[in-house]
C-alpha cells in the first residue's frame, strides 16, 4: 500500500480541494427523460429511437466511481477532525473514502482501489475503453433520432402533396415533430456535457499514468483545435481519396471515397490547410481535403448520389500498457467532438427547411445504424 500513497499524494491534495468545493453541486444539470418534453408517447414514430438515447445517456448521469463523491469529501472531513487539521491525517482520511474532485477524484479513488501501478493502469484501461464504447452507442442512437426525425419530416410532406392531409393539418404535424426533436437535441447536448466532464477526469488519469513510463507522453489535447461552421453543401470527390478521423494529414484513415461520390460536406476552420466535414455511407463522421472535393456541376465523370462505401480501417485496441491509456484517452476526446459535431450539426437542421410544409429536406437520414469512428 505504500507505493499507492506515494503515487496518490499529488492528485489527492487537488482532488481534495476541488471535491470539497464540488461536490454538492455534481448531481446538478443531469438529463432527465421523465421530465415534461421528454416523455414517449405512444404514437411517437420516433419513439424506439427516443428510448434507445434516453436509455444510453443514463449511463453519463451515474458516478464514475461509486462512493468517491460522498466517501472522499466525508474521508477527508473525518481525517481532518481527528487529528485537528493535520495534513497528512486529512490526506489519509480522504484516501479510505476515494476524493471528489472536478478532475483528480476519478484517478485518486481508483489508485486508492488499486495497490499497484499495473493494477491502476488495468483498471483505468477498462473504464476509458468502455466509456466509449458508450460514446458509440450515444452516438448511433443520436443519429438514429435525427433520421428518424427527417424521415418523419418528409412522410408528413408526402402525406400533405398526397391529399392526405390539409396545409393546416401537415404544418401542425411539422411543427410537433420539430419540438420533439428540439428537446432530444437538447438532452444530447446535456449528455455531452457530463461526457466531457467524464472526460476530463479521464485525461486527468491518463496524465498522471503517463508517469509510469518515461517513453510516454501526456494526453494530447485533440478535439479543441478546430471549428465546423456553415450550412450543409453538396459535394463530389474528385478522385480516390482519404478519410480521416481528424482534419489533420497525420491522422487516422477511417474510410475512403471513390472518384465521383457525393457526399454532404461542412467547412472547417481553425486548422493547418483546408478540410471538409463529411460523412461515410453509414454516418460516420470524417475529413476530406477541400481540395479533393468539388461541386457537383463542376464534376464532368459519372457521379453517385449518396457515398457508397466506407472502407473503414479496422484496428486492434491499444496495448493495456500507460501508452495504450493514453491514447484511449485521446480517442474519447474524438468521440466527444464527434457528437458534439452531429449535435451542432443537427441545430442548424431546426433553423433550416427541414420542417417547414414546402421546403426539401436539407440534411439527408443516415444509413447504417454504425458506430463512431
């Protein structure tokens, strides 16, 4: 036990500083899916897509390790009163309950769990590994709403051109399909929120095991660097091209386009040469050099109307080692920013002709229920 105080003093003073200052405010700004907006109906087309995303952001509102908010702020306030204030005494106290802290609560507890760095490193591994799998499964079921939503969108429209419904009737249904989709973008957005909270406790982690090994290096910041803004543009690959996971030619390939793919594309800002946004076949989301995509009328070969095919890079996990924490770490920053991406994304659809009685649709339903990149 003495090698987990000795990696455990530094994270424990900053957690036990923050979790006393935090944590009775943690439990505040939670999604909930019971309250007035967020109830399924039952005629809600929608409705299976809505209860699969309610289902999966519960997952983000619970703690990351149970007991370390309660257990360490309690710990270190019991420690504190025996021995009348003395550091160590508090630091000790805070330990057996597991500090509460905005970012060093999560590692200091799960180290105090843990009697050895390898036993850490494991423990950590599995947390971040599963954390995004349950980024995926948001994201997939985000997206599932989204083109649940637009398709509803446009039944209501074919309905209407049919005879099927009056203007009055059509605008009214559009309107309540569009309020929906309102509340479950919101509830996503909240769900980001505590996705990017977790995340900062998990990088913190990562930091602090990337000591553990001299060939490591801290988490890199990998999801601040650069903007998505404009509408949505219709786009041609011009020639074979790469997908990556970030707007960055040192990045990782996720898929590919053929010459003459069409894809839905957004500007991106903030980065070292000119990237577009776009997505794969089955909605995974991915950068493409503006360069390598044109208009559709300034392509003269045959064009495809929707991207065909994602040749998705399939690769291993990373090494249960620090390095493999690490870059973990880094890859749920991806996957935060991703969603976060689709969310933005899907705002600007509210503000669009998406719902309106006479307008196309603007943003087309993904296909493929895949998960993020």
């Amino acid at each position: 036990m003495a090698t987990s105080i000795a990696f455990l003093k530094r994270p424990l003073v900053a957690g036990l500083i923050l979790g006393l200052a935090v944590a009775p405010g943690l439990g505040a700004c939670t999604p909930d899916a019971s309250a007035p907006g967020g109830q399924i109906a039952s005629d809600d087309a929608c409705g299976n897509q809505r209860g699969q995303l309610t289902s999966i952001g519960d997952y983000f509102t619970q703690a990351m390790v149970v007991g370390a908010v309660s257990g360490g702020a309690l710990g270190a306030l019991t420690g504190a009163l025996v021995s009348g204030g003395d550091l160590e005494s508090t630091l000790a106290g805070a330990a057996v309950g597991g500090v509460a802290g905005a970012a060093a609560g999560y590692y200091s507890a799960k180290a105090e769990a843990n009697s050895s760095p390898a036993m850490l490193v494991g423990g950590v591994y599995k947390d971040i590994y599963s954390e995004n799998q349950q980024i995926d499964r948001t994201t997939t079921a985000f997206r599932a709403v989204r083109a649940c939503r637009t398709a509803e969108a446009d039944r209501i429209r074919a309905d209407y051109r049919a005879g099927r419904l009056t203007a009055d009737e059509a605008r009214a249904k559009l309107a309540d399909v569009k309020k929906k989709f309102e509340w479950e973008i919101k509830y996503a957005e909240d769900v980001g929120g505590k996705m990017n909270e977790r995340g900062e406790q998990y990088s913190y982690a990562a930091s602090e095991i990337s000591h553990f090994d001299g060939r490591t290096r801290p988490p890199a910041v990998t999801s601040a660097s650069y903007q998505v803004a404009g509408p949505l543009l219709s786009r041609v690959a011009s020639k074979s091209t790469r997908v990556r996971e970030l707007p960055s030619t040192s990045s990782r390939q996720i898929g590919g386009l053929k010459a003459g793919e069409v894809v839905e594309a957004r500007m991106v800002s903030g980065t070292s040469g000119q990237w577009m946004r776009i997505r794969l076949a089955d909605g995974t989301p991915g950068f493409v050099s503006a360069s390598l995509l044109v208009e559709p009328g300034k392509y003269r070969g045959e064009t495809q109307t929707v991207a065909s095919r994602a040749e998705t890079q399939v690769s291993a996990p990373p090494p249960q080692s620090a390095g493999g924490v690490v870059q973990l770490a880094e890859t749920n920053q991806i996957k935060q920013r991703a969603l976060s991406d689709d969310v933005s994304e899907s705002r600007s659809v509210l503000s669009s002709a998406t719902f309106e009685l006479d307008q196309p649709i603007t943003l087309a339903p993904d296909r493929g229920d895949r998960s993020a990149a």
